[in-house]
C-alpha cells in the first residue's frame, strides 16, 4: 500500500509508513477507488506530457531526415498511446 503526498502541486506516491517529503501535505481518500482513479488520471497527465516532449523532440530529426531516431520516437509514442489507450477505457 501507499500513500501520496502533495508538494509544490506535484504528487508522491510513498510506501505507506515511509518518511513524507518535507513540507508536504498527506492526500486522503475516501477509498481504494478513489486512489486508483487519482493514480490513473496522474498518469494519464503525464502520459500527455511525455508525448508532447517527444514531439518536440522530433523537430530536429524530421528537418535533418533522421528517419532512424523519428522511428524510435514513433515506438516511445505508440507505446504510451496504448497505455494512454488502456487508461481511458476504464
């Protein structure tokens, strides 16, 4: 089990009974439910996060023609697509 923890508007997740981060502020749930539904939304913002760096990332290989590093961040992104895929189907 684990518990989360706010800081400075980003979250933790600890080991329940581990030391909390200095100056954070526990986050309760209601229920188990509730939990997972605060760790999938999370993730799904980071997901779109990781997918717009990626993006930016392209830039440079697409101008240069670097089709080899486009390709391997075509995989990354498909990878998080389907994960991103997967989260919002529950």
């Amino acid at each position: 089990m684990f518990d989360i923890y706010r800081k400075d508007y980003k979250y933790y997740q600890i080991p329940q009974g581990a030391t909390p981060l200095e100056g954070s502020e526990y986050v309760n749930f209601s229920s188990m439910e509730d939990h997972y539904v605060f760790l999938n939304e999370a993730r799904i913002e980071e997901i779109k996060m990781l997918l717009n760096q990626i993006d930016l990332k392209s830039i440079r290989p697409l101008r240069e023609g670097n089709t080899e590093l486009l390709n391997q961040y075509e995989a990354e992104a498909e990878a998080l697509r389907v994960e991103l895929r997967a989260l919002l189907a529950v």
